[in-house]
C-alpha cells in the first residue's frame, strides 16, 4: 500500500510475465492485479482465509487462461489440509473446466475421475 514513487521491488508477477518489467497486469473481471502463485500461497499461509479464487486462477501459472492442470491439483492438495473456503460454485467451474480440457485430449476416462471429486451430486 505504497505510493508508485516508494515502490522498491516489482510485483511478484506470474513466470510468464516476469521478462514484461515492473507492470502490473490486470484483472479483467474483478479489476485484481495478477500475482504469481507463490504469492498467493505466501498470503494463505499468513492469511488462513486468504481468497482461494485469485490462488486458483490459471493465469497465475501459465499464459493459456484455459489450463486448468495445476490450479486443480493445487485445489485438491488444499482441501486435503482442510482449506475448504472455496464457494460451492468456484469449486464446480474448476471441477468441469479441467475435465473438459482431459476430455477435450482424449483422456475422457480422467475427465471422469475429476468430475467424481464435485461436491454436489446434482
């Protein structure tokens, strides 16, 4: 919460973005500047109610806003030490979106297994 002029270090951006200077990228639709997902865990490790959504937005990790791939496994690794603040529906877009790209490659029989992780049967 400093002014640009006291600024010492550059932002921790995603790896994608870290050769693009000292610009703060940001956030289409919450108006969130972009961080690196090391960030965001240093913040849940201080912060156990830190917000799950930013920490799981792909575009923390890779260039491609569709990759789901690590945000899932993160997820998945986060419930199980009980962090369990994820809204039931950002938990469903995560679930459907990463097996619809497994689907997408072919791996339907592992789009399936993400999908039995969905908390809500309906």
């Amino acid at each position: 919460n400093t002014s640009e002029c006291e600024k010492y270090a550059c932002c921790p951006l995603p790896p994608y973005l870290e050769d693009s200077g000292c610009v703060v990228e940001e956030d289409d639709n919450a108006g969130r500047p972009l961080r690196d997902v090391c960030f965001h865990l240093l913040k849940l490790y201080s912060d156990r109610c830190y917000d799950l959504d930013q920490l799981l937005d792909p575009r923390s990790v890779t260039a491609d806003p569709l990759d789901f791939r690590l945000s899932w496994h993160l997820w998945e690794v986060l419930r199980a030490l009980n962090y369990c603040h994820l809204s039931q529906q950002s938990q469903g877009v995560l679930n459907s979106s990463f097996a619809a790209q497994l689907e997408s490659e072919g791996l339907w029989e592992w789009a399936v297994f993400v999908m039995l992780h969905e908390p809500d049967t309906q």
